[in-house]
C-alpha cells in the first residue's frame, strides 16, 4: 500500500537531523560545540548527544556561560542570528580564544534558521569575520508530535504583542512558505487577527517573489492535492483562554511544574531516582531533595499518550485500571503451563516493566498534583476563574483578589486574575484598576509599574471605557467597538462557550479541557471546520439562517454563516482562495487524471501564531477525532510558534529586577 501522500513529521525531523550532522562532518576531526541555550532543547528532539559525539563532537557549551575551552582547535558556534545579543557573545567569545589560547583555532559559526546582514555586520566591526566559517541550519517547524510541528521560540508572544518584533511572524511564513514548496499552495488561507493577517499576507508575498526568481519545484505553483486549508488563529483574539488554568493531565503537569522540548524535570523526591542509577548512602536527604530527573512526556510514553488529553479529573481512575491490568498480566507467569507460553511471557517482560515504571512515574506525579488543586488557594483561584468566564459580575470577585494578595500568592497568579477580568469584561473600572495597582506595588515592589506597563502596552490590562461591552451582551452590530476588543459576553452565548453539564469520561465538546469553559480559538476552529455541529450545540437563529444549507466541514465555505459572530472577535477577518497557474494545473490534470487527490483524506493545518496551549492542544485533537470519524474524514496538523501558558506569558512581562536594591 502506498503511504498516505500528507506532510510527514518524521521526514521533517530527519532533515532536521541530517541538516546539523551534515554541517557537523564538513568541520574535520574533533570539535567543541557552543550552543545558544534555546536551541538545546529543540535539537535534542531530533539527535542524542552520542550521535554528535559520533560526528566528532568533543565537548558541548552553552554560549550563554562563556566558558569555551581550548581543548580543541574546531570550535563550532550554533546560534540564532536574529538579535545583536548571540553575535555580540560569539564575537566576544572568538576574541577570547584568540587572545588567551596557543592554539590557532579554527572557527565556524552556523546560524539557525537564517544569516542575517545584523549578525555579519556586528562579526565585522568585532574582527573576526575574516576568520571564521559561515553556514546556516534553516531549522524552522521542529516536530514535538505526529500531529504538532513547533518553530520553538522561547518567547514569540512577548516579541510579537510587547516589542512589536515581526520576527517570529516572518520567521513563520517562511517556515510555512517551506511546506508550500514541498507540498503545493494551501488551497485556501483562512483567519482572525490583525497579526494573522500579516502572516497572510507575507505569504502571499513570498509566493510572489519565488515565482518570479522561478525557483519552486515543479508542482509549487499548483494547489495541493492533498492539503484543504490554512488556517491561521491570531493569539491576541482569544486571550483570555490561556490565562485560564489548565485542567488536562498534561496541562496541569504544565503549570506545576513545567514541559519544555517534550521534557519535565521533577525532584527525585517525587518520582524517585532513574533506573539503575545509584544514590550514595551519605547523600543527605536535603540535598536529595533538590536533585531533578528529567523525563520524557511525548506519544513514546504510551500511558502518558492516554492520559494526556483527558481532564485531570479521571486520571485517578484510569491509572487504577492500568494498575489493575498490569498486576493481572504479571501474574499470567504463574498460569503459564507450556514452554511456548513461559517464552511469550518472557517476550513481554520488558515491556510489562517499562509500563510498570511509567506508571510508577505518573501516580506519583498525580499524587503530587492533587497536593496543589486540593489546596485552599488553588481552589479560591479556579473559582474565581470560573466566576469570571461564566460572566459573573466581576466586582464580587474583587475581596478574594485582595485576599489573595494579602496572602502573599505569586505574582504571576494575581496578574493571570485580573488580566482574566480585563479580557473578559472589557477592562476594570478605572478605580478599581487603580487600587490593584497600588495593592500589587506595595505588595510585590515598585518595580512592578514597568510590568504593570507592559501589560497594558499588549492589553492584556485595560481600563473599561464604557460599559457597552460589559453590558450589551447581544453584540455590536458594527463591528465590537471596532473590533479593538474581544467580546467575551456576547461571544458566550453565541458559541456556547460555557457547558453546564460535561462528562469527562465520555466527553461530547471541546470544553471538557476546561471542566465547562470551551477556549474561544478552537470554537472559531470549528465554525470553519465543524459548521453544522457548532450550530446544533449553540442553537443560534442568526448563524442558522444562513448556514442551513452549508457542508458540513468544508473549508471551502470559511468563514460563511459566523460572519455576524466574527464582528464581536478582535482583529481582521481574511479567507483568501489560492489557485495555481492555469497551464500547470490543465498539466497535473491530464497527467494524473481529474480525480487526483479525490477520495484521499486530506489535511488541514492550524496554525496559532502568538503560541498555544497543551489545552487547547487537547481541545484540537477531540476536533480531529470528531473529523476523522466523518466520511472522507480530515487529518488536523498544528503549527506554532512556540507552546504556551498562563505562567510563561506573565514570566514575559515581569520585571526582574529589584530596584530596591542598591
């Protein structure tokens, strides 16, 4: 049988593999590596450290701690180029080398995914250009799963909404533009948000401008046979979704204690040590406790791939069942009365042990997640949360704010609460913004006002400048005050954003990732995707007058029937239909016969620019099973430009430094 013709994750990642250990044996002999420490943890989704050092890699740095040795005479530098900070330690890096060491080195400097005229420019005034290599890695999409492909940037959310950097946007288009060339155009380009529609357009661009330097392949020009759509969500539509805390398995393990590039790392209090390794008698317990054990959170993990999207609050269950199986699938040792089944159980063993270790791991990181949600300030928090997405009046929340605060919470948690409140009501009234405000500098230090600052520069903190928004849950006919704000309340109840009643078990909608609230950025997913499904579960005249006659889940309609919907969503609104040259696509007709492509399950990509969440990961991957189960069912490939949460979106505006401190 011939494999599916769709866009393969695995090729992806060997061409990522093959890319860097390519450039690796262009330098000969032994070599020390100076990696950028964001790139860390995304190559090593795609090579081990044994493969570098089988390529001659010696010893590995991070170019962060500037502490290179001369043990080698090929030193490799591996970093982004994008900002002056990387150019400037590697120059400063080469220049200590040269000075201090008898050894005459011979350096190369690869940029990732790009050269840019910045980084030759700063190499240049420093004096070392002339004595060094440059190649580039054009690492872009990095798959974190089968169904997820990441550009694994530590912060496009603060670089895109703070700094207003296009960076992460270009970067995306081209990374997107890359899966055009391979694959053909996405048929049709369809999104919400003003930075979305940047992405859009730079595509269109880029298309334009490979054309006419006639360097795509042969079937570039030509639309896909196999890809339906493009859609691209705009992070700043739907803030609201990731500052609301994460009830999936996967994330809570998130917020409590962190996944970054597939990874967690966990006190062995918790989780105990590696198999195998040994723990020194004499090591106090206090200095046990501060030792972490990294472990592997991805499909690899089978009990971790069932358990990952599932609310938190079944996870109890299904571990007791694995349990329950695992013990009786042991003991069959003991019933086994021939040879051949001794030996088929002897097969199985490590298996059966590899299942009972990662089960060892996920009930005692159960254990110790259900130490957090079962604690007072969890709970007073996840109400509040609730309060707010269900549209209660947000001023009874404010005593358990100031509560909060004088208990010494996080600052991130109190900040996650109040620009919660700013998204989904429209801003605070300017006196009780003011008093937070105060309450928050006194309580945390006044170097705050500049994140306090930031906040309101990317609107995630705002001043309500009327009570329409908060008051006229029926919606804005022209457009939601120009569409400058998200209209949470009117939203609500158009697309069912609140589910009364959710079986976690068994879930029906989307909104089980959030035990009842369901995130506005996949809802919008689905009235592309899901049409007459979103109208049989919202109920709602106004789309159901126009969409009565609509297919069901055909992005060829986009946007049709939700566009009354879509005024009430921050941002502009784009559906753009891509068609290929008209002589190439006759060509691909006669050759490969009219039904090319018909029948085959097509692909569509999502992609979020701005970030996403393990949840709403979730949320997506119901949809596709939902879609899957269709006749000439679809396949959904997520894009971003880095995963995101509550927490990592506050650590981007916090201010770190103590101004108190001379």
């Amino acid at each position: 049988m011939a494999p599916h013709p769709g866009i393969d994750t695995d090729e992806i990642r060997e061409q990522a593999r093959k890319g860097l250990l390519t450039l690796l044996e262009g330098v000969r002999g032994k070599k020390n590596l100076v990696i950028e420490k964001s790139l860390a943890g995304p190559i090593g989704l795609f090579v081990k450290f044994s493969t570098l050092q089988e390529h001659g890699v010696d010893k590995v740095f991070f170019l962060e701690n500037d502490n290179v040795d001369a043990s080698q005479k090929n030193v490799i530098f591996l970093a982004r180029g994008d900002k002056a900070t990387q150019p400037i330690a590697v120059a400063e890096q080469i220049q200590r080398l040269q000075k201090n060491s008898s050894i005459e080195h011979e350096f190369s400097v690869v940029w990732v995914p790009r050269r840019t005229v910045v980084s030759d420019k700063i190499l240049e005034e420093s004096g070392v250009l002339g004595d060094l290599s440059v190649d580039i890695l054009p690492l872009y999409f990095i798959p974190l799963e089968p169904d997820v492909l990441s550009l694994c940037f530590e912060d496009s959310f603060g670089d895109i909404y703070l700094r207003k950097d296009p960076t992460s946007i270009f970067l995306a288009a081209q990374a997107l533009m890359g899966i055009q060339n391979v694959h053909g155009l996405f048929p049709r380009i369809i999104g919400k948000g003003d930075y979305a529609n940047r992405l859009m357009e730079l595509l269109l661009r880029m298309r334009t401008e490979a054309a006419a330097e006639d360097n795509v392949r042969s079937f570039g020009p030509m639309p896909s046979a196999y890809i339906e759509s493009l859609i691209i969500i705009d992070r700043e539509i739907d803030f609201a979704s990731p500052l609301l805390t994460q009830l999936t398995y996967e994330g809570l393990i998130d917020e409590m204690i962190g996944i970054e590039n597939n990874q967690a790392e966990i006190d062995i209090s918790i989780i105990g040590p590696a198999p195998g390794a040994q723990t020194a008698g004499k090591v106090a317990g206090t200095a046990k406790q501060g030792l972490k054990r990294k472990i592997q959170l991805d499909s690899s993990d089978k009990l971790y791939d069932q358990l990952r999207d599932t609310n938190f609050a079944i996870v109890d269950s299904l571990l007791n069942k694995v349990a329950r199986r695992l013990q009786s699938d042991m003991q069959s040792r003991h019933e086994a009365k021939s040879t051949s089944e001794l030996r088929d159980f002897v097969n199985k063993l490590p298996g059966y042990q590899a299942e009972q270790q990662s089960l060892k791991i996920h009930i005692a990181l159960t254990e110790e997640i259900l130490k957090h949600t079962q604690s007072d300030i969890f709970r007073r928090c996840l109400e509040v949360q609730q309060n707010f997405a269900d549209g209660t009046e947000p001023s009874t929340q404010h005593d358990t704010l100031e509560e909060l605060i004088a208990r010494d919470v996080p600052l991130t948690t109190i900040l996650r609460l109040l620009c919660l409140e700013s998204c989904i009501s429209g801003g605070l009234r300017q006196k009780d913004l003011e008093n937070f405000k105060r309450l928050i500098l006194q309580a945390y230090g006044y170097q705050h006002l500049l994140t306090l600052s930031a906040l309101e520069k990317i609107g995630l903190l705002q001043t309500r400048t009327s009570a329409s928004v908060l008051l006229n849950p029926l919606g804005a006919g022209t457009g939601a005050v120009e569409n400058s704000k998200t209209n949470y309340n009117y939203l609500r109840k158009v697309l069912r954003l609140i589910v009364d009643e959710v079986d976690e078990q068994k879930p029906t909608d989307i909104a089980y990732v959030y035990s009842g609230y369901a995130p506005l950025s996949v809802r919008l997913v689905q009235a592309i995707l899901q049409k007459q499904h979103l109208l049989a579960i919202t109920r709602s005249t106004q789309a159901a007058t126009t969409n009565d006659a609509t297919p069901t889940g055909n992005t060829s309609h986009g946007w049709q029937g939700f566009e009354a919907t879509l005024n009430n969503v921050r941002g502009t609104t784009f559906s753009r239909i891509q068609k290929g040259e008209e002589a190439a696509t006759k060509a691909r007709h006669l050759l490969q016969g009219a039904a090319a492509g018909a029948g085959k399950q097509k692909t569509v990509v999502v992609m979020f620019l701005g970030g996403i969440t393990f949840t709403e990961i979730a949320a997506l991957r119901f949809v596709a099973r939902q879609l899957d189960e269709q006749k000439g069912g679809k396949r959904l490939l997520i894009c971003t430009t880095g995963i995101i949460s509550g927490n990592s979106i506050m650590e981007s505006v916090i201010e770190k430094e103590d101004f108190s401190k001379g």
